[in-house]
C-alpha cells in the first residue's frame, strides 16, 4: 500500500496548500501568506478502522473523546455509516456531522487558532458509538491528514487578528508538537 499512500499524502498536501491560501484570503492576507510556513510541512496520514462493535459499549462510552487537533487544518474522508463523527457547536450542543458523498470534512486546528488570535477557533470533535442495532452496518473506515506547519514556521497572532493584544506567545510549529507530545506521553 506504499504507493497509494504516498501518492495520497502528495496529494492531501497540495490540497492543504491551497486550503491555506484560501485561509490567508479570508483572513485579508495576501494568498500567499502561509506559503513559506507550510512548503515543508510535517504532516500525518492517518487510516482509521473504527470496526463493528461485537459487545454493547457501556453507557456514555464514546469511540474517542472530545478533542481538538493539533495542527493548522485537518482533512478528512469518511464513510456515511451509522454513529460517527459530532462537533461541538457554538451554542455548547454535540451535533452530528454530516456525511456528503465525495467531500471531505475540514477541520480548524490548533495552530490556525494560535495564528488567528482564536478567531477562528480549534475544532473540538468526538467520534460516538453507532446505534447498537447496526451490527457490521457499523464498520466505519477514516483517513484522515493532520495537516501540520513547517517544523520551524514561526506560529505568532496574524496582523489582521491581533485584537487588544496577542492570546498566545510566539512558537513554532514543531516545538507546539513536542510540548503536546511530552505532555500526552506523561500523562
């Protein structure tokens, strides 16, 4: 599957590339804004395999807890089946996302929060059971592309987004991944 793989990760980065630019444009930067800070990306591809449950969860278990992602953006495809992917919506209520076909879903990450001051915030996200009568119907396979900076892009509030000041220090991309790590590793 090596070259399947590969040629998807190529391809989810261009794709990332240009959802940049389109960031960039939204935020009144020029398109090419983000170019230099993600021509090296260090990003991850990802295949989810989310099987059909063979037990009923115990109540309240979910299939991953909530959650943001770590990156600039996320990119992901799935497969309309029953239980799935929610949000966590601006009036505070899990809400289902939908499934359409031959789309992808995106999603805001952390470090797009970091550069845009929280304008546009971090997704926060959970994967949920499927109804227990959906046997095998339940099966649900992702692939999913965390998108991630250069290892040394500087990530520092934008100048359209600083508001009354900066929420967040300066930092790069690769040492906002290390801190996450070490911190996910002890803990």
């Amino acid at each position: 599957l090596r070259e399947p793989f590969s040629t998807s990760y190529r391809e989810l980065g261009q794709l990332a590339t240009q959802l940049m630019r389109i960031f960039a444009l939204g935020l009144g930067l020029d398109e090419h804004h983000f170019d230099t800070s993600v021509d090296k990306h260090i990003s991850r591809l990802r295949v989810r395999n989310y099987p059909a449950q063979s037990e009923t969860p115990v109540p309240g278990q979910i299939r991953a807890g909530a959650h943001s992602d770590y990156g600039s953006l996320t990119i992901l495809a799935t497969e309309d089946k029953p239980g799935g992917l929610q949000v966590f919506n601006a009036a505070g209520e899990w809400v289902d996302v939908p499934i359409v076909p031959d789309c992808f879903i995106i999603n805001i990450g952390d470090l797009m929060a970091r550069w845009t001051n929280d304008a546009w915030v971090s997704t926060l996200h959970r994967v949920v059971n499927p109804p227990a009568d959906a046997g095998a119907a339940s099966r649900r396979l992702s692939v999913v592309f965390f998108h991630n900076p250069n290892y040394d892009a500087e990530i520092r509030c934008i100048p359209t987004c600083t508001g009354d000041a900066p929420k967040y220090p300066a930092t790069t991309s690769g040492e906002h991944l290390r801190t996450l790590f070490v911190a996910t590793q002890n803990a």
